[in-house]
C-alpha cells in the first residue's frame, strides 16, 4: 500500500511537471487569442461590407459565415497566422477567406493584416487560391496551383508549387 502511494506521488508530481509552463516566448506562428479576435473582426467587417444584405453564422467550431442571397464567405479564426510581414517588430497577421457564388466556390480571398500605430488594419485583400504555409522574416510562404480554377487539373495534388512572397509598398510581390 505504501508502494502504490509512493508511485502514485511520483506519478502525479511527473505529469505536474511536465505540464507546467516553461515560461519561454513562443517562437512558432500561432496566434495569440488577442490578435486572432482583432483580426477575425477585420475579416468579418471586411465580409459584411462585401454584401448587401449581410447575414452572419456563428458554427460551434468558430467558423463565421457572413452571406446574402447571392454570395457567402467563409472565415476560419484557426487559419490565421501571424508573422513580420513588414519591415516593423511587430506582428502581423493574415488570413485566407472562403467564397462562394452561390453553391460554387469562387477565387478564395487572402486579407493582409498589418500591424501599425498599436492596431490592426487591412493592407489590401488579394482573390488567390494560394495556402498559406508561414510567415517569417517578411517571406510569405504559400502553396499555389499551377493551373486555373477551370482547369480538371487544378485539384491535382502534384500540380501545385511552393512560393515565396514578400509585401512591399501595399503588394504583395512574387520573390524569384
């Protein structure tokens, strides 16, 4: 009985302390909760101004749907990433918006969030079917398709190559 009380405060003191928090800064680009909630309310305005007559879901995931009669855009909070997107020390952010005409997915929408004067604002939106890899350094990291959305090949999931991207003076420039 004394044995399996002394494991049991082994076992308990082990699982404490490798649960702790290290107290280091993360290094990776997963956004904190405060900048995912400033940069989905830029997103979800963004949206909203789009339609006429907006129309906004919230699913129990956190997926926001903002549509109307003729156009739907989805915003996924997780597929935010953060990085140094501009020359500043601050973090920037961006985030890859869902579009649908109809029931037909349309040019998906990347928002390029910037950092400046303490907030967040839009830079500039850009219709590409690019996904997003990272962000480090002012490099964009993204996958994009080789061929049209029209194309029977724009699925092929060897018919897309890595790219990288920097922004500068409000666009986004592919890097050779």
């Amino acid at each position: 009985m004394i044995m399996r009380n002394y494991f049991l405060l082994i076992l308990a003191g082990f699982i404490t302390a490798c649960s702790q928090d290290t107290g280091a800064e993360r290094t990776d680009n997963t956004p904190d909760k405060k900048i995912i909630k400033q940069v989905t309310a830029i997103a979800v305005k963004y949206a909203t101004d789009q339609l006429k007559n907006p129309n906004k879901i919230v699913e129990s995931d956190g997926t926001i749907i903002i549509n109307d009669d003729q156009k739907r855009y989805v915003i996924e909070p997780r597929r935010i990433i953060t990085g140094m997107i501009d020359k500043d020390q601050y973090k920037d952010a961006l985030i890859s918006i869902d579009t649908y005409h109809g029931s037909y997915q349309a040019v998906s929408e990347q928002l390029i969030i910037i950092k400046q004067g303490g907030k967040f604002i839009l830079a500039i939106a850009l219709e590409s079917d690019m996904k997003i890899l990272a962000i480090k350094d002012g490099i964009i990291t993204a996958e994009v398709p080789t061929h049209s959305r029209n194309s029977p090949l724009f699925n092929c999931p060897s018919c897309r190559e890595v790219v990288n991207y920097q922004f500068r003076l409000g666009e986004l420039i592919r890097m050779e």
